[in-house]
C-alpha cells in the first residue's frame, strides 16, 4: 500500500453552491457540443458516466453524516519502533524484528496473557467475583463494586477492550485463588505455549508502585506466540475485534465499551485487533493483527508513541513478503481452553453478593483456594487435580439422595397406616353408639364389628323375617 503524509481534506458541510457546481458540471459535460456535428452516440454516454462519477464525488461525500469514517492509516510519525516483530500467524514465520528476545515492560499488552490464562483454567460458564483490593485497583478500571459476580466473557470484554484493571484482577484472584497463584498459572502456560523470555508478575500490566512484584516482562517474541495463541481461541479474537460493546450486565446496569483500539480497527483494511497499551514508564504499546485473504500477520511494538500507524506499516511490510518464506518459526499453537466438566472447579475469592435478579442461575461459581498449578504443570492436568474430590463428592449426594428418598418413602406410608386405622377405631366405635342406642342390631355374630353391609343385612332377613335391619350412613 502506498501511504503518504499528504491527507485528503475531509469533506465540508454540504452548502447549496455544491449542488450547483455538479449540475453545471454535469451540464457542460452531457449538452452536445454547440457544432455543426453531433458527437457519436457513444461518446454522449461516456460523457453522461463521468459527469456521474464527478457528481458522486462531489455529493456524496458531504451527504455521509458520520464524522469519523473508516479509511487507511496515515504514513507513521515520528521515530521508529524500538523493538518490533513481524510474524506470520499461518505459517508461523518471524519475517522481521528488532530485539526480538529483550524483555520490556508490556503494559496492557500482558492482558491478552491474562486472558490465555483465564480460559484454560476457568470454565466458560463461571462467575467471576470482585473482591475488595480488585474493586480499588487503579484506572483504567469499570468500577465494578466489590462484592459482585460478573459472567467471565463480560470480565474478558473489559478486560480487552477498555483494559479494565479492576477485570483483571478479579479473574487473577477468581483462577489462581490470589494473583501469586494466578502467576504461577500464567508462567506455567508461557513455558508450554514456547514464550521464554518474559515473566509474568502483574495480571493488569502496571509497572509501577501500584504493580504486582514489580510488574510483568514480555520479549517481542513472547508477545508474538502470545497473540499468535490469542489469535486461535474465538472469544478472544472476537472480543479484540469488536470496536463497540452494549450490554446490560447481571445486575441490571448498562454498559457501553468503545475499543480502545478502534482506530486500528477502523482504519487498517482486514484488521481483527488484538491489545493497546500505555504506562508511564513502558510508554505506548501495540499488539496487532489483520488478515487478506488466506494469510493472517501479527505486529508487536513499543519505544514509539505513533503506534496505530507504525503498525500499519509493519502490516504492510509483512503482507509484501512471500508467503512462503522461510526462516525461524513460533512454535505451534498450543493454547487449550477448559470446558465444563466433573472436576472443574474455580478458586475464587469469598465475599461474593449474587445478583438481585437474573435469567440464569445467580449464584457464582466459588470454591476453596486449590494448590496453585506448578510450573511445567499442564493447565488442563491442573484442572483435573482441582477437583480431585469430585468422584467421591458425587457418591456421597448420589447416596444421601437415595437414604432421604426411602425415609420420605416409610414416612409416607406410615401416615397412611395410621389414618386407615384411626377410621377404623371411629367405624367401630360408631357401630357400638348406635348398637347401644338401639338404631342397629348385630345381626351376624361372624360379621366382625364395623363391618354391617348388604350380605349381613340378607342373612339376618333370611333367620329373623321380621327383624328390622337399620345401619347408619357410615356402615356403608
């Protein structure tokens, strides 16, 4: 793409001396020439087509309402990146960098990282807590209040589109049990995805004396498998894509996020994100990505403040390379995301109010702290060995539901053997009312008490004739 530091000047407001300048303009071009010849036929149509085109040009334009539309970047300013990567996200070339494997301080760029770790170690369907030291984390943050639980893909959307500190700590504390744990987590899947220049400390990339341990190191290399692996998981890359967010989370407030990367997103052709950054002491920061046609290429920089356009640049560098050059690779994607299954369970911190009222269950997912994972432990081993417990939990409900079945079982039928004989007790002591008030007579001593029907009655008719039988309603 050929960039130049001369912009267009953006359209001004539509005023009536536009619509005459194209009308006259597509006057002289469509009236025939004011000669003795007519011009051909095809002449006059060629004519009429760019009289239409210089009318678009010149109208349309100034119609389009939107102040902010989307177009190519402009040529980079100022000095270049000081360190940089250019890597091929199909084929996993690294096709030009600048200290390639000297760590830097990342700023929110580590958030994507955050991000990895949080979907291999926490099932989809979590609530993440906010605990009181995450609630008081420093801007940028969402403000969530501590004490709430947020579904973990509206934490991951404030987490990589506005770089919500607050979000990152929370899901730090919600996976690892504390953010110790959660570096340990997050260092482990560094090694096993090949990043092994960096260390992760910070989960919200702050560096400074409000940082974790003195915050997070990163290479161009550990960012370029980190965003590679980012790249591969789809609501990762999706939420990176998505310039604007509407939602109302689970206790009824709206939301509305803009992506802080917008401007590489709307202004670069195929951009799909991926993570800003900005400290005081890292300076400006930039993961991106863009993909034409088959082939998907990944920017990493800092040491520049223009970083949007110096990674356009970078994108055009890399997309006029070969497809299939050769040189030192990433290693394969080996990001795996956890799902929901028997032993999942997520270490969140306590203090957790639900929702007021949701469509979906609004108790949040919380568990006691596990034993952090170890470095080298496979994310998804770890995941297993913090349910250990689940097997036998699962026996112990399956047979207290059984035992609280069969007692409600024998107290049911114990009350309807009770109340068969309390009516039989009242029958019989009916009967002998009414026998001793001389309004029945035994009539067959074989017929047990109580018992006066339609045979006794025929039988005493047949021995005594004229023995009138009477039996109360209740004998019947």
């Amino acid at each position: 793409m050929h960039r130049t530091n001369e912009q267009p000047a953006a359209p001004g407001p539509w005023v009536p001396g536009d619509a005459r300048r194209a009308v006259l303009a597509l006057r002289a071009m469509t009236d025939p020439p004011r000669t003795s010849e007519r011009a051909p036929c095809g002449a006059r149509h060629v004519r009429i087509g760019a009289a239409l085109g210089l009318v678009a040009a010149l109208v349309l334009p100034a119609l389009d309402p939107s102040p902010d539309r989307a177009g190519a970047l402009a040529a980079p300013v100022g000095n270049p990146p000081e360190a940089f990567v250019i890597a091929d996200a199909t084929s996993g070339v690294i096709l030009d960098a600048r200290r390639l494997h000297i760590p830097i301080q990342p700023a929110s760029m580590v958030k994507l990282l955050t991000a990895l770790t949080a979907v291999t170690n926490l099932p989809p369907d979590v609530r993440v807590p906010v605990s009181e030291r995450a609630a008081r984390q420093p801007v940028m943050r969402i403000g969530m209040p501590a004490g709430q639980a947020w579904p973990l893909d509206d934490m991951l959307a404030s987490l990589i589109m506005v770089s919500a500190n607050d979000a990152a700590w929370a899901i730090a504390e919600c996976s690892g049990g504390s953010v110790d744990g959660f570096a340990v987590q997050a260092n482990a899947l560094m090694r096993r995805l090949g990043a092994t220049d960096g260390t992760f400390n910070d989960p919200a990339g702050l560096s400074d004396g409000d940082s974790h341990n003195g915050g997070s190191t990163l290479s161009m290399w550990d960012l370029a498998i980190i965003g590679r692996n980012a790249l591969a998981v789809p609501r990762i890359a999706a939420t990176a894509a998505t310039v604007r967010k509407e939602f109302t989370d689970v206790y009824g407030a709206p939301h509305t996020y803009t992506n802080h990367n917008r401007t590489f997103l709307e202004g670069y052709p195929g951009a799909n994100g991926l993570k800003t950054g900005f400290t005081s002491d890292s300076g400006r920061t930039l993961i991106a990505s863009a993909t034409r046609g088959k082939r998907t290429i990944i920017v990493a920089l800092a040491g520049t403040w223009d970083t949007t356009n110096w990674a356009g640049a970078l994108l055009d560098r890399g997309f006029a390379t070969d497809p299939d050059a050769t040189g030192t690779r990433l290693p394969g994607v080996r990001v795996r995301e956890i799902t929901r299954r028997a032993g999942t369970r997520a270490a969140c911190a306590d203090g957790v109010t639900p929702p007021a009222s949701s469509t979906t269950p609004t108790t949040p997912t919380i568990a006691a702290p596990v034993r952090p994972v170890g470095v080298g432990t496979d994310a998804r081993a770890a995941g297993d060995d913090a349910g250990g417990g689940a097997p036998r939990t699962t026996v112990v409900l399956v047979t207290g539901g059984v035992l609280a079945a069969l007692t409600a079982a024998v107290v049911w039928r114990r009350r309807v053997v009770v109340r068969r004989r309390r009516r039989r007790a009242e029958r019989r002591r009916s009967l002998e009312r009414a026998q001793r008030a001389g309004t029945v007579h035994v009539v067959d001593a074989s017929v047990p008490t109580g018992r006066v029907d339609r045979q006794a009655t025929s039988r005493a008719a047949e021995t005594d004739p004229g023995a009138t039988t009477r039996t109360t309603r209740g004998d019947r």
